[in-house]
C-alpha cells in the first residue's frame, strides 16, 4: 500500500488575547489506498486536521510541521494558485453540511460543473455528460432533473449526495469526508455511507472519515486514531476499536447509548483521570 498523505509534528494554532493557542498539538499521522477514521469529542482538533491537510487554515491560523506531504509532494512550501489544483484534482473534502456548502444561487449541475470548468477543458457537451455520470455514481435516479434543481429543492441526504459528486467528480486519490452524514436522519445516513464506501473501493482511493460516531467509524473504516485536546492519543484497528485501552477511548465507548440500555445514568467522562495521561 502506497501512502498518499504523511504528516509528521502537525501543529494548528489561532491568535487570542493572551498569544497563540494551539488547537493541534504535533500529531503524526499516515494515510494510504485505506479507510483512516478520526473519533473524538468536539473541540479535539479533527476537523482543523483535515482542513490543515488540505491547505485550508488561512491567516490568522498558523499551521506547522516537520513534513505535510501529499504523494511526497510538500503541501506546505506550495503557494495558494498549485493548492487550489492539487485540491479537487487529487484531494476532496466533503464538509459537514450541504446547507452551507452549496451555493444556494446556482444549479446543482452548474456548481458540479465549475468543478470540471476549473480543472479541466471540457466542451459543454462532455461537461454535462460528466455532471450526469457523477450524480448517476452517488445513486441519484433521476439526475437530469436534480441538475436542474437548486440545493434547497432538494432534501439533506440527497444534498449530501451532491456533495459527494462534487468531491469525487475528479476521481481524486484522497477523499476526506468531515462528518459526512451529521446532518442526515439515521433512514439515510446508510444509504450515503454504501456510497462512499463504494466509491473508495472501487477507484481505490484513500479515505479519511473524521466522525464523534465510534460505532460509524468501527464499521466503515479499517483503523482508528482517537484524538483528545488536540494530540492523538491512541490508533487500533477498526474492528478492535471495543478492546481500546485509552482512558479517553474507554471512557467515549462507555459514554454511547446502546438499544438494550439498562443504566439509569449513562456515565461521562472523568475529565481529572485524564489529566496527565499520555
């Protein structure tokens, strides 16, 4: 297995009143032709990973590392103008919500559109036919007509979807997808799951999931990292995510409700245990 992404000593940081305030704190990480996902309560510095990964930090934000790397391409010595190909052409991020993702102003073909516009020379013809193909791809039965939509005629797991067409449209090698289906009711976060999953294996692209759903993350993914107050505080491969030996780890695990619940309270996290725990 290739690796795609390689991060060593990552570090993500933000100005405040009192000087810079690291919300990633030197993680280490390796991404290849896998499933990666990235658990941990809000706050803990996944989301700021990806975006740092992808080059999405502006200033204010200051983002360091000992190596950022994409296919041993240094991510961090690019300027702006190669960032901007190098995403979408061989990097994609699905943010969190197509709400607040899609242009509420343009078509959803048109937007899917501008993708291929921006990376690539297409005729209208060939630019339409792709736009079909990539909504066919995400399961979408009538995608003639859902081009023609704009993002609030449609409902949140088919704009969840779009997304993903977007994103993929350019059969990228890394695919990073910031909690993909928060915004969707349990009926079809499945369903854009499936999709995903098969769209990974099928053009053998890497994926990293960043999710709070330890259950999502043990099914859909082949390892795990857990992250806490910005670091990583322990990796184990997906299926044995229940045999986790970080207090953290045990302590989400414990914290999730379960469809034969007997406790009367479900138990938190003991955030003194933690302190000092490497």
């Amino acid at each position: 297995m290739s690796t795609l992404i390689e991060v060593q000593n990552l570090r993500v940081a933000f100005p405040s009143e009192t000087g810079m305030v690291e919300v990633v704190k030197g993680i280490s990480l390796s991404v290849g032709n896998e499933r990666v996902g990235i658990v941990g309560e809000s706050g803990s510095g996944k989301s700021m990973t990806g975006r740092a990964m992808m080059g999405l930090i502006p200033p204010p934000g200051r983002v360091t590392a000992d190596r950022l790397t994409f296919k041993g391409q240094d991510i961090l010595g690019q300027p702006e103008s190669k960032l901007r190909h190098l995403r979408g052409m061989q990097m994609s991020m699905i943010m969190q919500d197509p709400k607040f993702s899609l242009n509420p102003v343009m078509t959803i073909g048109a937007q899917i559109g501008e993708v291929l516009s921006f990376h690539g020379k297409f005729t209208r013809k060939e630019r339409h036919a792709r736009v079909i193909a990539a909504l066919e791809s995400v399961r979408i039965h009538d995608p003639e007509r859902v081009a023609k939509l704009y993002p609030h005629e449609v409902s949140g797991g088919m704009g969840q979807r779009v997304m993903i067409a977007m994103m993929v449209i350019m059969e990228p090698a890394l695919l990073i997808a910031d909690e993909p289906t928060s915004a969707l009711d349990v009926s079809v976060r499945g369903q854009v799951l499936e999709i995903m999953d098969d769209l990974v294996r099928r053009r053998g692209m890497g994926l990293l999931m960043i999710s709070h759903d330890l259950g999502m993350v043990s099914r859909w993914c082949d390892r795990v990292l857990v992250m806490y107050q910005g670091k990583i505080v322990e990796e184990c491969a997906a299926g044995a995510l229940d045999q986790a030996q970080h207090p953290y780890t045990r302590g989400l695990l414990a914290s999730q409700p379960q469809l034969d619940e007997t406790r009367d309270v479900l138990p938190v996290l003991d955030r003194a245990m933690l302190e000092g725990v490497k």
